[in-house]
C-alpha cells in the first residue's frame, strides 16, 4: 500500500477570515472547503497563535460584516481544542529567526515571523492569498487557494 505524503498545510489569516466573511461568496467557499477537511478529519491543518489573534480581530472589527466577539472566540475555541489542527506558538529563538528572515528578505516583520514560527514547528506550506509575502523566505511554499491551478491542493 502507498503511504500518503501530503504535506501539511498552515492556514495564512486571510484563509480563515474569508471562511467566515460574506463579502466574497467564491473566497468563502474555498475557505470554508479548506476548513471543512480538517473538520471532517480529511485533513490536519496548522495555525499559529498569531493568525488566530489576527483572525479575531479583523472577523470582529474589520469586515463589512462583523461576527461577534462571542462567535469568534468560540472559532478561537473550536480550533484549539480540536486535535486535527495543531496550534503553533512562538519563543525568543523563534523572533531572532524572523529578524534574521525580515532582514535578509525585506518583508514585513509579521510575515517573517509566522514563516519563521512554522519552519521550527516543521511546517513547510502554507495555503495564503498572499503568496508574495513568502516568496524568497528559503523552507516555505505558499499556495494562493484562489487559483485555479492550486484548487487541487485544497
């Protein structure tokens, strides 16, 4: 029997954000297509605790049609608890690495800083809108969802 070797996909803020945001019915449904296969257990995805605080507050404050801090916090909740989705975190070493990554590369700091946060929790991909904040960070491969070429990947 072939042994599957899918690699593991982070989920980028904005992937999370359209799962839940009315505004663009093609992004949330890719969104929530993504998210349904972790759900249903087809699927481990990783996110970090930054995306998660990030996710919180633009579905609560940036969206045309915000959800409530209660429904957010219950998403939040949902994700931490649920073993399909590993959380990762950040420490000291990991922020001298996204200095090292924003310095050499030029990207925003943020961006440095969740790349450099899932290459030590041995992640590799990330599924992201945003392709371009990723390009030149060595040990990264981020997917645009939204194309139609990667909606295989999804």
């Amino acid at each position: 029997m072939k042994e599957n070797k899918e690699p593991t996909y982070a989920v980028d803020t904005n992937i999370l954000v359209y799962a839940f945001d009315r505004t663009n019915p093609h992004k949330q449904e890719i969104g929530k297509a993504i998210l349904e296969k972790c759900w249903k257990r087809e699927k481990n995805l990783v996110i970090s605790s930054q995306n998660l605080a990030e996710f919180f507050i633009v579905v609560t404050k940036k969206i045309p049609s915000p959800i409530s801090v209660g429904d957010a916090k219950q998403i939040i909740r949902d994700i931490n608890d649920f073993t399909q989705w590993q959380v990762c975190n950040y420490n000291g070493k990991t922020v001298e690495r996204a200095i090292e990554i924003q310095e050499r590369t030029k990207k925003h700091f943020w961006d440095a800083l969740l790349a450099a946060t899932l290459i030590q929790n041995g992640i590799y991909h990330i599924f992201t809108e945003n392709t371009s904040d990723f390009k030149d960070i060595e040990g990264i491969t981020a997917c645009n969802p939204f194309k139609e070429k990667n909606n295989s990947q999804v």
